[in-house]
C-alpha cells in the first residue's frame, strides 16, 4: 500500500513541480515588464498597471484561479479551457499572473532602493543607460531581491495546492483521493513531506545563491 500510495504522489508531484517551474519561466520575466509599466512616467501607462497590480495583489489567488477557468465560459458562453489540460493551463495562467504582480514589485523596491549617484556615477564615466542599468544597476538590484523573491519562490511551491479548486491533479489532490477510496488519511499527510523535501531544497539553493552573490559589502 506504502508503494501504491508513493507512486501515486509522485505523479502528482511531477504536475506540481511542472505548475511550479512554468509559472517562474512566464512570470519572472512579466513581472519585470510589469514593474517597468508601474515605474513608467507616462500617466496613461502607469496608473492602468498599478490598479491591476493592486486588484491581483489585494484579491485571493483561489478566487482568481475561479474567474480564470470559469469566467470566460460564463461570459461568452464557451470556455475556452476544454479538459484536462485546460485546466492546467487555466491554472499556470492565474499563477503567472498572480506572481508576476508580486514579483513586479519586488523589482520595483530593488530598483528605487539603488541610489541616485548610482546613476550619476555611471554617466560621469561616459556610460550609456543600457551600460549603466546592465553593467553597475543590475548587479546590485539582483543582490538585494533574491531574499525576498526566495519567500515568494517557497510560498509558490506551497500555493500549487491551489490549482486542485479547479481540479487539476496535482499531489494533494492525489493525496486526497485515497480518503474517497480506502478511507485513509495518512496519504494526505504524506503529501507534506514531498513540500518540505522541496522547500528544504530551494531554501539551500537560495542560501547558497545569497553567498555567491555577496560582492558588496
């Protein structure tokens, strides 16, 4: 029973880790997108931006997953999201998004927390913006976010559970289905050791990664 209920969990854990990964490949890029329209000078720009930010921000990521999947089938009268892997990726949408909305203003604090004579150093040295924002900005901005990226990277891990509202077979959904027909519960509790193995090892892999990347001191 012990190896039935593993496999099973296991399975379930290739679809979370697959929610997981896709969601930072799409979001960490959009939230920098995202982050340049909130900081933009243009009125027309920034304040659209900031208001999706602070209604993705300020809502539930479950209620969120619900308007995703079944929004557009109630309002056009067809989803477009038809079966299994519809769901999925109705769900990797809503976490994209979601977690773009966060990431952006990770970026945004990392981005105003560099000095103005950053800047200023950088155009007395004759360097172009792009030479600035690349070679002296970024280097510093990356140093200062990977912490607090790294709680919205675990906290990810752990909000995949999520996506089982709209059922997609994720590990707890798998960890849940053997109370419906065995009538055990300890599946359901297994499930947790699979988070905390993997958020064990994000947690080293950030440490280690705020090591290698104290060069300012």
């Amino acid at each position: 029973m012990f190896v039935t209920v593993t496999l099973s969990l296991l399975e379930g854990f290739l679809s979370t880790l697959k929610l997981f990964a896709l969601t930072l490949v799409f979001a960490i890029p959009l939230g920098l997108i995202i982050c340049f329209g909130s900081m933009s000078k243009a009125k027309i720009i920034r304040l659209p931006v900031q208001l999706f930010i602070w209604i993705i921000r300020g809502t539930p990521l479950m209620l969120q997953l619900i308007v995703i999947y079944y929004g557009p089938g109630l309002l056009l009268g067809e989803s477009p999201w038809v079966g299994l892997s519809g769901r999925f990726l109705a769900a990797l949408v809503a976490f994209v998004i979601n977690y773009a909305c966060y990431f952006s203003e990770i970026y945004r604090g990392g981005l105003q927390s560099i000095p103005v004579g950053q800047y200023e150093a950088g155009q007395v040295l004759g360097l172009t913006k792009k030479d600035i924002f690349f070679k002296i900005i970024l280097l510093q901005v990356v140093k200062r976010i990977v912490p607090p990226m790294s709680n919205e990277i675990i906290t990810l891990v752990k909000d995949t559970s999520l996506a089982r509202i709209i059922s997609v077979y994720e590990i707890i959904w798998n960890g849940s289905s053997f109370i419906k027909s065995d009538g055990i519960i300890w599946p359901l509790l297994y499930t947790g050791a699979f988070f905390l193995l993997f958020s064990g090892l994000l947690t080293m892999l950030f440490h280690y990664l705020e090591k290698k990347l104290d060069y300012f001191k």
